[in-house]
C-alpha cells in the first residue's frame, strides 16, 4: 500500500470520528415538559427568571451552585440548580437559555446563556 493511501484512510477516519462526536453531543430546544420525558438527554430550555422566588447564591458553601426558578415559554415554572457561579448582571437579564437534564422536578443546567438589555436602548428593557 502506498504512503498517500495510508495518509487517505487515516483523515477518513479522523472525520468519520469527528462526525460523530458532533452528533453524539447535539442537543435539542425545548420546554420543561418535554424534557421531563427524557431525563437522559441534554437540552436547550428558553425562558424568564422569576424574580419573585428565592435565588440562593452561597459562594462560601458551594461557589459552583446557583439555585432559582425559571418560566420556560410554555408558563412551566421549575426549580433549576446551574452548576456554576452566579452570572453577572442575572437579575437584569430579558431571556435566559440553560443547558442541562432534567432530574426529577427540578432542571440541572450545566452551562447558561443570557440576553441582557441591549446598549442601544439604554439598557431598558423594551416593552411587549
């Protein structure tokens, strides 16, 4: 067998490993209805934090835990516990994504993605 042969089925190879990883690792958006029936798979939940609730932040017991509740877009209001710090400006924020499993009635989100009041508007949020 030739060099270039060799060098052709290893990069094959290497893509086929990457096609895979990249589907393995996809998730899908959804609501906390959905993800309740599937508490293997990871998604996307969007929604509002409600500011009405107790958020618990305790950097001095666990600086990776931050417990609040969150209105996904479907008016389902769950328990959510983020595995890691508070994010700057939380509490400001229009709409929030988390990422994570549901365990029971509450969501474990892994990471969290916000969208903030824009500096266009003056950092006020614009009125529905």
């Amino acid at each position: 067998m030739k060099k270039t042969h060799i060098i052709l089925i290893v990069l094959i190879a290497v893509a086929i490993g990457a096609i895979l990883t990249t589907l393995n690792n996809t998730s899908t958006y959804a609501n906390f209805t959905e993800a309740s029936k599937d508490a293997n798979e990871e998604f996307h939940i969007v929604g509002k934090f409600v500011k009405d609730k107790e958020a618990i932040y305790d950097p001095q017991k666990d600086a990776n835990l931050f417990t609040f509740y969150m209105v996904d877009n479907q008016n389902v209001e769950k328990k959510v516990m983020l595995y890691k710090s508070k994010p700057q400006d939380f509490e400001r924020s229009e709409q929030i994504v988390l990422i994570g499993k549901m365990k029971g009635e509450e969501f474990h989100a892994t990471d969290i993605l916000m969208k903030c009041p824009s500096k266009y508007n003056d950092g006020k949020p614009q009125a529905n």
